[in-house]
C-alpha cells in the first residue's frame, strides 16, 4: 500500500509525466503594469538643449523610459515603443559622454527607470 502511495507521489512530482497536474503559469510579467493607452511623444535631442533645460529633458526622457509596453502584441503601441527605444539611445549616448554631469536628480529617476 506504501509503493502505492509514492508511485502516485513520484508521478504529481515527475515534470515528463503527461498527465501530471502542473501549476497554470502566468500569462504576463508580474512586472508589466498597463498604464491605459499611454502614447508617448518624441521630445527635442538632449545635446541640443543647454543648462536646466538640459537637465529637464534628461528628467522627462528617464519618466518616458519608465513606462512599461506590453510586447506580446508587436503591433500595439508602436510609435510609442519607437519613441521609447530613441530615448534608452540617447540617454546612454548622454550619460556615456565623459563631460557629462548628471545632476544629482538624476540618480533617482535612473533608479525608477530601472526598478
């Protein structure tokens, strides 16, 4: 009656057992929050602005880099994915030049970006 009883156990355990009932797994990222239609627009080139408003539009990118796409659908949100994508290479391209200073701001919204 034992070896029937772990037999029953071994196959709920064995992942290769066909029949063997398997926790339903998530269909998403518990990451992934949808934010409702968010559409994001290109804003001008850092390099381009000077002082603050240098240091704004760092602050204003990071917020648009935050934003979570749902990538299950490749078609859906598009532009703003594109947009978003511009941004990541611009912001490295910035925070990678050796004269650039990143205010102290920037440290955490890099982190909120990335959490």
């Amino acid at each position: 009656m034992a070896g029937l009883n772990l037999l029953k156990l071994v196959d709920r355990i064995d992942p290769f057992n066909k029949s063997a009932k398997r926790p339903r797994k998530s269909d998403g990222s518990s990451r992934y929050r949808f934010r409702g239609g968010v559409e994001l627009q290109p804003l001008p080139l850092i390099r381009d602005a000077h002082g603050q408003e240098q240091n704004s539009l760092l602050t204003k990118k990071l917020y648009q880099c935050s934003i979570l796409f749902d990538f299950d659908d490749p078609l859906m949100d598009i532009k703003s994915k594109e947009v978003k994508r511009l941004a990541l290479n611009e912001i490295i391209e910035f925070i990678g030049n050796p004269k650039t200073l990143l205010p102290e701001s920037a440290y955490s919204e890099i982190i909120r970006m990335v959490r």
